[in-house]
C-alpha cells in the first residue's frame, strides 16, 4: 500500500484541489480528509455517508457549584487560567471552569478538598466512513475549540489504511492540514509521500522551507509542486531550482487558472472540469506515480 | 482594543489584513503574530528584531534516590508523559503539557520541572510600534503556550492587532480569547463559505464581536455575502479580486503601498472596525 499526503505549510495553497483530482486520476483510491479543523474534500467528491462514530477524547473539569467551598484551590493550581472566580457579596467566591481552556490535566479534580469537581469524558467531533465516486472515504470534524486534533488524525488515517488493506486497494490519498504542529505531524509520520503544494509568494516560500525541515526530520520522501505559478515567475523558478538541494522531488508548476474555482463551485474535482489547470495537475500526478515507483523498488529487491 | 484577524480556511488573507491594518491604525499601537506555526507577518512589515527569547514549557525530571515507586504521578498524568512500569518510569517530556500534576501528587516530593525548549519569541518594532512573533519549533505538536506567551505582549492603551493561526481548535481559541473583536477574513468561494460558518460558529459559542471581511470578490460569487446579510453579520470590507495585488502580495509587499486604491480601502476597514467595537 502506497500513501500519498498532501500538505502545504501555508493554508489555501490548493491541498484540497489537488487530492480530490488525485482521487479522480488514480481511478479507485481510499481517501481520507486529514483537514479535521477545516474538512472540505467533503465538498468536491460528495460522499454518501456509511458510518459515524463520535470522536471521544479525554476529559474536562467541571465544579459541581454546591459543594465548592470557594477555597479557590482550583484556581491556584490550574496552569491553563481555565479557572474563573465570580466574587459574591457577603458569601464566598464561586468558581467555575472555562471549558473552552480546559486542559483536562485534572489536576483540580485532584486536589479539590471537597471532591467538587466532576471529570466527564468529552466528545470531541466525529469521524464518518463514507462511499464516494473514487473510493471510500474517511472524514473528519472537530468540535469547535477542541483539543487532541492530532489524535482524531490518527483515527482517520488508520481508519484509511485498516479499508485499504481489507479492501485491497493499494492507494490512500489524504487531504492534510496546513501548519507543521500537532495534525500535520500525525498526518505524515510514517507515510510512504508527502506532496507539497506552494505558491509562489514569500509567505508560501518561508512556510515551505519550516514544513520540508519537518519532512526531512521525519525522513518521508518529499515531492513538490507549484500552484499558480504564473503569479510570480521568478520565485517560481527558484523554488524549482532549489527544490533538489532542498530535498524534495519537483513534480511541476500549475497554471493560475479560474476554472480551480470554477469547478470547486461545482462540486467537482479540476481535472474533471478541464482547463488549464487540470492537464497541468494530471502532469504533477504521473510525476508522483513515478517517484513512487522509485520508492518501491530498492524495498522490493531487498524483499 | 484588542483586535483579532482569524478565519476558519487558510489563505484566505488573514496575514495581508493584519499587517496592512497594523500600518493603517493610529497610534499606539502593536501587532502580535500568533500564527507561530507558520508566521508571515514580518515579510511584509520588514520590523526590526531587537531581541530573541527562547521559550520553554516544563517536564518532569524525578529524582531517582527519593522515588519510591509508588506509581502516583503517571496515575495523575492524562497525557502518558510519565509511566512507571514495575517501579521504574519513564518520562517522555515531548507528551509533556506541563500540568504540574505529577509534582503536586509525589507523595515523597521526588519531582521537579525542567524546562525544554519549543521555540521563540521575537520582539522588535515597526513603524514606532512594538511587533512581536512567536515561532514554534520545527517538529514540536504544542502550540498554544506559546501563543499565550505571545499575548503577553497585548498593551493596556491602543490597539493590538492580532494575526491568528487558521482552523478552529485549540490554536485559535488560544488567539482570540479575551479579544475585544475579531475580524473573519472569508475568501468569497465554496470552500471560503463552508470554512467561514464554521469559524462563525466558533465566534458565537465564544461569545465574541466580530465581522467579516470578504477577500477576492468577484461579482459573478455572491454566497458569502448573502450568507453574512441573512446572518446578520457585518460585513466590514469586500476586497476585489485582483491580479495586481496577488502579484504584491507575492513579492511581499504591503498592498496599501502600492496597489492604488487600497490605503482607503484599509482606511475605511480601521474606521469599522472602531466604529464595530464602540458601537458594540
């Protein structure tokens, strides 16, 4: 099984552009939208949803307001200022937790010395499984403000691998966040590829650089491409030139083309929609293809 | 005022609206770049760096002569950072949150803190105002202290603007908590739209003001607008798709400079803003 992530450093560079068309060229693909905190494969490759599991993760403290004794223990101890104290005239102070800064350390739960404060399990999001045109696919949302994104990652990406292998379909595609903490690290340890799509601008090239640092430590072959390449020709063409000593696989240069919009707005993947663009994006994944073979082999000899 | 340029989709523009407003505003103010994953806003303002701190969070170092086993601290840890296997532990400082747990439990007071690194914190000025940066480290998964520690910073009179990082989960909660508004920069397209309702969402169950500033407009794509008119959210400034300004934007310019018609478009955006907070 081959597995091919898309990030980026930056956001809005294309990832999401880029994996649905990937889902469409490769023919039958497990697919798998690692963007947690902002899912949008959903949108292009409209999945019918099979299966939904909530995403349970961890725990979040809660003072139970008629035994809290107002020592204010809690707010001495909490790190994470979760912790608020509502002053009341003539009583003593009431306190309560942010849920939103909660930690879920509990540590307040522990030290309390009434027992005032209650420990539930948190439902964080939910994970879906769900049937598409290109493959099942494995989706994600987060609950607003929640913690553990990195571990609803996993859950979806081994989620991925676990149909692939049942299924026997020896290609997963996943749709990455952008950044380089938490989500991004656990949607590429251990993958066979990573793609990285830049733009050409000084933002895209500073994120670029921070993000193949992070492909390089986690030793993960890297390709890269360039997405609106006509925006600025000369970084363009320094970023292409110094893709090889950077580490990473060129893999080509995408046109600046509005029919990217044109086919987000439709609902379909760009190489399906056509334009410029597309020819530029089938170019990018035989590119890929082959930089995958390459990988395989040595693996295979030694076999 | 503390104001907070956030969105739920990266790329939007969050980066170009912070820093062409942080060059906008009036005095005092300062610009504080909380996206320490990926930060860009000195590409553009060009601030002089005057001083480099590192930033740490502590782990637990235990003292082996005093341990006794018992097993408490890795009872206490929800994040498996300390395990003890058959008397013996181990501590894996990056799974670290820095709780302090595991200290406050150690019935034989055998556990300390260390302190290791996760990245920096640069300080320096802009156009006489103070800018400051966090910067995670390549390869650490944490980063909200650091955007707190960023935060720090925010000044008690003037504005603070606020760069945010993208999404909605931690990162960003760690940002626009306790900002007096936010400003959502939604790109006007299908996935602009899907990602502003989520960060929509995000500011409502906060509880924060905000408003929206629609970037890349093009006349024929109305959803964004029309999904904030029967939201009944300001819309404080559409931003026409333009070629010329990507083309600054790539070379790292700030668009008030030298794309004509944007200082007053940036103009008009301080004035809703202020208008926005006073009025709310």
């Amino acid at each position: 099984m081959k597995e091919v992530v898309v990030i980026s450093g930056k956001g809005g560079t294309g990832k999401t552009s880029l994996a649905a068309s990937f889902a469409y060229l490769n023919g039958t693909s497990v697919i798998a939208d690692c963007d947690v905190d902002a899912p949008d494969l959903y949108l292009v490759l409209s999945p019918e949803i099979k299966r939904l599991e909530p995403f349970k993760s961890g725990r979040v403290a809660v003072i139970r307001k008629d035994d809290c004794i107002g020592c204010g223990t809690c707010m001495d101890k909490c790190r994470f200022d979760a912790v608020r104290e509502i002053r009341r005239i003539g009583r003593e102070s009431l306190f309560v937790i942010d849920s939103f800064s909660c930690e879920g350390c509990g540590v307040c739960v522990r030290l309390c010395p009434q027992d005032a404060v209650d420990f539930p399990g948190r439902i964080c999001g939910e994970w879906m499984v769900s049937e598409t045109r290109y493959g099942p696919m494995v989706h994600a949302r987060l609950a607003i403000g929640a913690e553990n994104s990195g571990k609803l990652v996993s859950i979806v990406r081994n989620e991925a691998h676990r149909i692939a292998e049942d299924l026997n379909i020896s290609c997963v595609i996943i749709d990455g966040p952008p950044g380089i903490a938490c989500p991004v690290i656990a949607s590429i340890t251990g993958a066979s590829m990573v793609l990285i799509v830049v733009e050409p601008t000084l933002s895209g090239v500073h994120d670029m650089e921070r993000v193949i640092t992070l492909t390089e430590h986690f030793k993960i072959p890297t390709c890269l491409c360039i997405n609106k390449w006509e925006l600025n020709p000369q970084i363009a063409g320094e970023i292409k030139r110094g893709a090889k000593s950077a580490g990473a696989t060129f893999a080509g240069m995408i046109s600046y083309d509005s029919s990217v919009t044109a086919a987000q707005n439709k609902g379909i993947p760009v190489v399906e929609y056509g334009g410029p663009a597309a020819q530029d994006i089938r170019k990018v994944w035989q590119n890929i293809e082959k930089r995958m073979e390459s990988i395989e082999a040595p693996a295979a000899i030694e076999a | 005022m503390i104001v907070a340029v956030a969105s739920g989709k990266g790329g939007t523009g969050k980066t170009t609206i912070a820093s062409n407003l942080a060059v906008c505003l009036p005095r005092p103010k300062r610009l504080l770049d909380c996206d320490v994953e990926e930060p860009n806003c000195h590409i553009f303002l060009n601030p002089e760096i005057d001083t480099t701190e590192r930033f740490t969070l502590p782990f637990p170092i235990v003292d082996e002569t005093r341990c006794n086993g018992c097993g408490e601290c890795s009872v206490m840890c929800r994040y498996n950072a300390i395990v003890t296997l058959q008397s013996k532990h181990l501590v894996f400082p990056e799974l670290c949150h820095g709780c302090g747990g595991c200290v406050e439990v150690c019935p034989e007071n055998a556990i300390t803190e260390g302190q290791r690194e996760i990245g920096s914190i640069h300080t320096g000025t802009h156009d006489h105002a103070l800018f400051v940066q966090g910067l995670l480290d390549v390869g650490q998964a944490l980063c909200p202290p650091l955007i707190y520690a960023v935060k720090r910073h925010t000044a008690t009179n003037g504005i603070t603007v606020i760069d945010c990082p993208p999404g909605t989960s931690c990162p960003v909660i760690a940002a626009v908590k306790k900002c007096d508004y936010v400003v959502l920069v939604a790109e006007s397209s299908t996935f602009g739209l899907h990602d502003l309702r989520l960060a929509v969402d995000t500011m409502r169950k906060l509880n924060l003001n905000f408003g929206v500033v629609i970037n890349r407009v093009s006349s024929a794509d109305r959803q964004v607008a029309e999904f904030c008119r029967n939201e009944q959210i300001p819309v404080l400034l559409e931003i026409p798709e333009d070629r010329k300004a990507a083309e600054a934007y790539s070379r790292g310019q700030l668009l008030v400079d030298v794309v004509p018609g944007f200082r007053e478009l940036f103009d008009r955006l301080c004035e809703r803003i202020l208008a926005e907070f006073h009025h709310s």
